[in-house]
C-alpha cells in the first residue's frame, strides 16, 4: 500500500505507519456510535444555579484568579466561505441573468440582505474601496445593481471577505468605526482575562494563510485596545499541526492520491487542537469560538457569566486539591470516604458504580477518576441553533456512563430510541468553556491521554472531481475532551451569539 515516496511524506509530516493503518482500518470499520443514556438535565447533569449563589462564584473569581496564570483560548483556523454561502449563490444567480428583482422575490435572505445592507459594520469600508474605482455603492443598490457589490464584497481588489478568516471580517459597527470579531476577543478578553500585572494572554488558532494578515491588523490595532482598557495584551497563535492531518482515501478505502501520485492528506478537524491546548501552559484555559461575541452594550452578560464559570472551576479545584491531598497521604477513615465520593458523584459527575464501599479500594478509584483535566461548560437552553448536546453517555467498553456533549454526527438516528433521547435534549453547547489541565500540584496532564480515539466521524467529499472520504477526528469539546472531569452549568441564552451566516449579523443582538 505504502511506497517509498509514501514513508518520506510521512516522515515529512510527522506521522507514523502505524498511525496510517490505524487511519485506514478506520476507513474500512468505521466509528461505533455513542450510545445515549438520557440527555443531560437540569437537577441531572446540569446545574442551575440560584438568583442568590450567582454573585458568589464571580465573588470568587475575582478575588482568586489572580492566583492563576489565565489564559483565553480562540480557536479561528476557518475562513469565513461558510458564513458567505449564500452571498455565493446570489452571486451565481445574477451571473446566471437572474433579474435582482426575481432574486429578492425568491429568496428572503436576499431581501434581507439588500434591503438592510447598510447595517453592517461593512458597509463604510465596502463604500471606500468601491469608491476608488469609481463606483458609487449607494447608486448601485438604489439602481438594483447587485452583481459588482457581491464582487467587491467577496473579492480582490475589494474587501475580498471570502479569502478571508472570520476573525478578520468587521462584525459591529460604532459611533465612527467597527470592530472585527478578533478585536471583540481582546476588548471582551480585557474584562475577565487580565491578572495582577494588568497582563492579557490570549491564544488565536490560525490556518498558516491567514497569519500575516491577522499579524497586520494585530499590529493596527493592539495599542488602541490597550490604551483603552488600561492593560498589556500577550497574544499568541498557533496552527494545526501537520501530524494531526488525516489520509484521504477512495471509495474502495485505498489511499486517495494527487496527480504527481502523491498521498492526499486533510486537517482532522478542530479536534486536532488538542494538540495545540496540550502545548499550553496556564492554568485556567476559557475556550470560546471566534465568532461567538457581541459589540460592547451586551458585554456584562458575557464577562459575568465567564467569571461565574470561572469562580464554579476554582472552588472545584480548590476541593478537589483537598481530596487528593488526602488520598496520597492514604488517612481516609470511612467518613471521609464517604464525603470524598460524595463530591466526586455529585461534585465531578463521576459514575457512583467505579466506587467499592470499602475505603481501601475505593481510594484507589477517586484517584484514578479523579485525577484527570476538568472542565466546566456553560449550556444553554436549546432554541434551535447548531451545536453539541449534553448527555449521559455510557462506555460499553467499561461499564461506566459519563456526561459527554455529543454531536447529531456522533449518534445512531437510525436506531429508534437513541434518536427519541437526541429529541428529548434540552440543552446545547455553546462552546463556553473553561478548563484546567493541571493536577493539584500543578504538573501538566498530558491531554493527547485523555481522548477517545473511537470517536470521530467520516464524511464524503470531492476533488477534482473525484470522489473521496475524509476523516474527522474527535471533536475538541466531545471525543478529545471525552476522558475529563466534566461539569455542566445552565447559562441563559443572552451569551451565545453565534455568527454562521452573514445575516446573523443584522440581528438585534450584532447591531
């Protein structure tokens, strides 16, 4: 199967032949479904904190992460084609010879678009560039002539937002400027991420393309944000590592290969950024999408609500810090066994059936279990957007059930009662995130340890008009986090504002 060619790209890549087969055989048997317990509830996986218990956690923060190295985690490798779909397909229409007209008439996206374009944080910076060639943007959408504002939207020498990453497309727009949604990372990230030192760190995932022109408008505007907000950011990036890319392959599950007869290799996914949180070294980590912020009138949900599940990790640190400094010093009598269960059932999430009654054996568990990455995520209640679901999930493979979030992708809907629980969800995740991978004497989890390599999916793609099956490893926030400590906590609906298509961003909550 392999060829000498084939083992120096490899080398090249920093992948392994064994980590290639395993890859294949992937191919050939594919992922076992999860299997759903029950979805994940208020008062059963999912805590509801109390109108008065709120302000504690926060207190809590804000009087101890100072103690903490923080850091907030973006991941921001995609470029934004996906958010400009539709744009493309308006585009193709009117090249087609569609009437603008016929085009509002059929598709209310359109309408929507056209008729509130000036709404955008865009908007002036398409009007500048159109205008040096000449072309008045105002005349043109009075006139219905659509066709050169998608052009100069989408593309070179406008403000050719298709080449472009999310974290570089104007998403708010102020009283004499806009805001891309990176500069609402370091505006939203000087509010909750700065230590004692008035230091923010902040860690962007970039695609290698994308680096220069996210360095650029770094430089453009850091200075301003720190003047503004009276602190020193620290940012850094990171990319995918090539090790981390997945073979391609054919139907018949034969390595895919280019035209020279090279092997063709695709990112795995956003679970591959595994690798790139393990190569961090702080000890509170926020994760939050890049395109998941808001302009600065919604901001104090948003800050209130990170401090809250910032203050809820510390206080489970600092108790799980206790109980596994009483394990190693091995002086639990009974009482403290029981006590120590307790918080690892319903402090942790950790499945009661891992812990034998006596104390002896027992100790040996909560270590085991309990000395693992913790997570604690923000869910919100299900309105219908995209996004992870919590859930009970079991592991046939040892007799045990964990809280997970799950993706549809993940579960067997073909299988009558599995596909009742994902109905039965009332929770979705808004990749609100925020984590520790350090233990109680502050040495580093390895995290690659911590991931379920039989989770991931395969999906169905083309090149050059050639079909071929990709491979997704597992998700950073189900499968790759799928061996943490896990805790869900309700948060309301206001801090997850998703930006998946570019009319999201004439909702009320981006205007």
């Amino acid at each position: 199967m392999l060829n000498e060619q084939d083992v120096k790209q490899l080398q090249s890549k920093g992948i392994t032949k064994e980590a290639f087969l395993e890859q294949i055989n992937h191919f050939k048997k594919g992922f076992p479904s999860l299997k759903l317990v029950k979805p994940a509830t208020v008062g059963d996986g999912i805590r509801r904190i109390e109108e008065n218990a709120l302000d504690g956690y926060v207190d809590l923060f804000e009087k101890e992460s100072s103690n903490y190295k923080l850091l907030k985690f973006v991941p921001a490798s995609g470029a934004a084609s996906r958010m400009f779909k539709d744009v493309f397909a308006w585009r193709d229409l009117l090249i087609a010879g569609v009437d603008p007209k016929d085009l509002l008439q059929s598709k209310p996206e359109a309408r929507q678009f056209f008729e509130r374009i000036h709404k955008f944080a865009f908007w002036q910076d398409l009007q500048i560039v159109m205008d040096k060639d000449d072309l008045d943007a105002d005349h043109l959408l009075q006139s219905e002539n659509y066709l050169p504002l998608l052009e100069y939207l989408l593309f070179d020498p406008g403000l050719d937002y298709a080449a472009r990453p999310k974290a570089l497309i104007a998403f708010h727009k102020y009283n004499s400027s806009s805001r891309t949604s990176m500069e609402e990372h370091l505006a939203e990230g000087a509010e909750y991420g700065t230590d004692n030192k008035g230091n923010v760190k902040i860690h962007f995932t970039l695609s290698p393309e994308h680096i220069q022109a996210f360095k650029e408008k770094l430089e453009k505007v850091k200075d301003k944000y720190e003047h503004q907000f009276g602190v020193s950011y620290e940012i850094h990036w990171s990319v995918q590592k090539p090790a981390t890319d997945t073979i391609a392959v054919t139907p018949d599950n034969l390595p895919f290969r280019e035209e020279d007869g090279s092997l063709l290799f695709r990112p795995g996914g956003h679970g591959a950024l595994i690798e790139n949180l393990n190569d961090l070294d702080d000890d509170i980590i926020f994760i939050k999408n890049i395109d998941n912020v808001v302009p600065d009138r919604l901001k104090n949900n948003t800050v209130y609500y990170k401090k809250l599940l910032g203050g809820m990790l510390i206080g489970l640190k600092k108790e799980l810090s206790y109980w596994m400094d009483q394990l190693e010093k091995g002086t639990l009598n009974a009482d403290q066994y029981l006590q120590a269960v307790d918080f690892a059932v319903n402090g942790l999430n950790i499945d009661p059936g891992v812990f034998p009654e006596d104390n002896q054996h027992g100790s040996e568990a909560l270590q085991h279990y309990m000395d693992r990455p913790l997570r604690v995520c923000g869910m919100v209640q299900n309105q219908g957007e995209p996004g992870g679901g919590p859930f009970w999930v079991a592991d046939p493979r040892q007799g045990t059930r964990s809280l997970q979030i799950a993706e549809k992708s993940q579960i067997d809907t073909d299988d009558p009662k599995q596909a009742d629980l994902l109905k039965q969800s009332t929770h979705f995740n808004p990749v609100d995130i925020v984590c520790s991978f350090k233990n109680h004497k502050g040495k580093k989890y390895h995290l690659p340890d911590f991931v379920d390599t039989e989770t991931g999916f395969i999906s169905h793609k083309s090149k050059d008009g050639k079909e071929l099956k990709a491979l997704e490893r597992p998700g950073l926030w189900n499968g790759a986090m799928a061996n943490w400590n896990t805790v869900f906590v309700e948060v309301p609906l206001i801090t997850f504002n998703p930006v998946k298509t570019i009319n999201d961003l004439l909702r009320e909550e981006h205007q």
